[in-house]
C-alpha cells in the first residue's frame, strides 16, 4: 500500500513539476523503495535502497515529497548529488469512502512560493554550515575511499599469500601422497617377502615333522626289535633259571644229607663231651672253703681300652690255678673280682699258656662316652629313593682309642627319634663322621 502511494504521487508530482524536477524525479526508481507509510502523523518515514533516501512528509494532509540523493550515483547518466528539489504538496489518495471531490484550494502554490522562500532564506544562512558538511562528507568520502583501497589491496595480497598456501599445501599434499605410495609400496613388499619367509618356515617345519615322524618310525622299529630280543633273552634266562633251580635242588639235597651227616657226629661228639664234663663235675664237687683252702683268687684288675660306647673292658689273671689245668673254665667263672667297690663275675675266660685270664666288660664309664656334635640335614640321597641323609661330627673321643668303634656304637637323637648307632662312620684326616640313612617320603 505505501510503495502503490508512492507511485501514485509521483506521477502527480511529475505532471505538476518542472522539466529540471522530472529529471530529478527519473533517478529514482520509486518501485524499488521500501518503508513504513504512517498518515496523518508528522513524522518522517525514511526509505533506504541503494544509495537514494525518499522522504514523505505528512502534514494536514498535504504531502510534500523530499529526494535527497546522498551519495554519488555509480552510473554515469545517474550521476548527481546533493540534489534536494521541494514538489509541489499533492494530497495522499484518499482509499477511504469520501462524500464529495477534494479540490485542491487555491492559495496551494502560494504557500508553495513561499515555503520556497522560506528555504532559499534558510540556504543563505547555513551556507557555511552546508560547505563545511559537504567538505567533511567528501574528506570522509576520500578517507573511505582510501581504506577501502588498502582493504582492497590487503584483500588482494591475502588472496595470493592464500594460493600460493594452497600451491604449498597442494604439493605437500602430492608429496606426502607420493610418501603414502612408497610406503605402501614397501609394506606389500615386506609383505610378500614376509609371506615368502613363512612359506619356507612352514617347508622347513613340515620337512623336520617328516622326518621326526621317520626317526619316530624307525625308533618303534627298534623298539620292536628289542622286544623282540628281550623276550628271546627272558625265556632263555628262564630256562637258565629252571636248570639252576634243578641243579641247586640236587645240590641242596647232597647238603641235606651231608648236613645229617654232621649233625650225626656232632651229636655223637657231644655226647663224648658231656661225658667228659659229668667226669670233671664229678671231680670239682668242692665247696667254698675247700675251694679258698686251695688258694684260688683274682690279681688286680687291669682297665683296658673302650670297647663301646659306655664300656671299658677289664682283664685279670686266676692265681694259683695251675692244679685245675684240666678244668680251669669253671673257677674262672665262677669267682667273682671287686671292680668299681662292686664283685663281678667274668663275662669270659682264656687259657693263655699256663695262665687264667678273666675279661669284664663294665659299662657306664664317663671316659668312654663320646658324643655327636654339628649335626647337618644333607638332603635325599637320589630322588624316588625315600631316603634322607643326615650327618654329625664325633667330638670327645679319648686319646688312644679306637674312635670307629666308638663312632659304630654311640647313640643319638635327631628329629624326634633315637638312633643307637649311626648307619656308617667314616674317618677324615682331622675328625670322624657319622652318618644316617632315615626313611622319608617326600623323598
């Protein structure tokens, strides 16, 4: 509705106005304008398009229409500026029903004189004031103009510095391309070869399985074989064992008889001893005193060496026993000697010559008492075996006595069990050793 009031009014205006206002008129596109029509107000309404401003000012319902051509026109048969023309007012189109026509009134151009007046007066008075605008607006014009260049030309500089970016992102891109292409072309070629080694690997393992399965065929061939050979061997063995069970059943009857034999003369000789000794019972049928009467007694004991562990041996000589020459083992036997504040009968007796002589064997003696020290825990022997090793030094051991004796007979006490003598003793340059074979299953 406003751009079709506008045309309408200036069409008006171009049929009122003078030739020089329809020039003006024609460098405005008036269909091309855009705004806000407000009527009956005193306000203006500005309408922007392009470089061109068109103003409608509504006053008692006179219009009065106001270009004002800002800047420059671009087009050279537009060009014109600070143009500012005062048209004839011409009443806005009325769209409302009116009751009558709307003449115009007779004094319209007087007042239009005289505002024409009226403006022509306010010109000459702010004459300076529009110089000094229109000098401002052209310094301003001029500085646009420049930085507008420069824009111009940083916008230019930009846009090469931009190729010349992309030339060099264009050919980093080609080469890392070409990069890529190489690359690849290395890793297919590492492939291949990776390939052609597996395949040679995979040979290779097939050729070893081949011939581990060979060898693995050849050894069950010879295993076989052995079988073979080991039963023929085994049932040869057992016909061996069958002729040895034969001849040694032969031979232990011959044994048998020969030993029936033996114990056929043992018996008769031991009936002819115990003959001899009902004689010579018969013959020492003397009491005590007779006995003592006869003068039979011990010399003074004599200690000897140890023995054992614990036990020192002792020897004396039977005085005047010449006479029992014939029978001299039963008062060897039975008169007792004071060893140690305590009598003792001999524990056996010997004919050395014409000389009885009694041994004792007295235990509990201190001196003869050696003992197990630094025991050690040598671990299993083998394993499967179910033996553990464990070993201890002999330490006090008497000057002068025989200490594997000794060794073989001295108890000790480790891991909760007593052992009465070790299992072996073995004699090193400085000390003895003794050592034990102990059943353990976690051997």
């Amino acid at each position: 509705m406003v751009i079709q009031d506008i045309q309408i009014y200036s069409r008006r205006a171009r049929r009122y106005a003078s030739p020089k206002q329809r020039n003006a008129l024609s460098f405005v596109d008036i269909s091309s304008f855009t705004g806000a029509y407000v009527r009956h107000k005193p306000a203006l309404n500005a309408i922007h398009a392009g470089h061109a401003s068109l103003s409608v000012l509504i006053q008692n319902r006179r219009v009065a229409l106001r270009l004002s051509l800002d800047v420059c026109w671009p087009k050279p048969k537009y060009r014109a500026c600070a143009l500012h023309e005062i048209l004839p007012s011409i009443p806005p189109p009325n769209y409302e029903r009116d009751p009558g026509p709307d003449p115009f009134t007779e004094n319209a151009w007087g007042e239009v004189e005289q505002n024409r007046q009226v403006n022509q007066t306010w010109y000459r008075k702010h004459r300076i004031c529009i110089v000094v605008i229109a000098l401002f607006s052209f310094v301003m014009i001029g500085s646009w103009a420049l930085a507008a260049s420069a824009q111009n030309r940083n916008f230019e500089q930009w846009e090469k510095d931009l190729a010349s970016k992309k030339a060099q992102e264009k050919v980093r891109e080609l080469e890392w391309e070409s990069q890529m292409a190489q690359k690849q072309e290395q890793e297919r070629t590492r492939e291949i070869e990776w390939d052609h080694q597996m395949q040679k690997t995979r040979d290779q393992e097939r050729i070893r399985e081949d011939d581990w399965e060979r060898q693995m065929e050849e050894r069950k061939a010879q295993e076989q074989v052995r079988e073979i050979e080991w039963e023929h061997q085994m049932e040869e063995a057992h016909e061996q064992e069958r002729v040895r069970e034969r001849d040694w059943e032969h031979q232990m009857a011959e044994r048998c008889k020969q030993e029936h034999l033996r114990e056929m003369e043992w018996e008769r000789q031991m009936e002819e001893k115990l003959e001899d000794e009902r004689v010579r019972e018969r013959q020492w049928h003397l009491d005590q005193a007779g006995r003592e009467r006869l003068g039979l007694y011990w010399a003074q004991p004599t200690a000897g060496r140890c023995s054992s562990h614990g036990v020192r041996d002792y020897s004396a000589q039977l005085l005047n026993a010449a006479p029992y020459h014939y029978n001299w083992l039963e008062p060897c036997m039975d008169i007792p000697i004071i060893i140690e504040g305590m009598p003792h009968n001999a524990s056996r007796c010997e004919q050395n010559g014409d000389e009885i002589w009694g041994h004792w064997s007295m235990e509990g003696d201190s001196l003869c008492s050696p003992f197990f020290e630094d025991w050690r825990d040598n671990g299993c022997i083998a394993p499967g075996s179910q033996l553990r090793r464990a070993s201890a030094r002999l330490d006090y051991v008497p000057s002068g006595e025989n200490g594997m004796e000794l060794c073989n007979s001295t108890p000790f006490k480790f891991w909760d069990r007593s052992f009465a003598h070790p299992s072996t003793c073995v004699q090193h340059p400085d000390n003895i050793w003794g050592y034990w074979l102990v059943d353990d299953g976690d051997c």
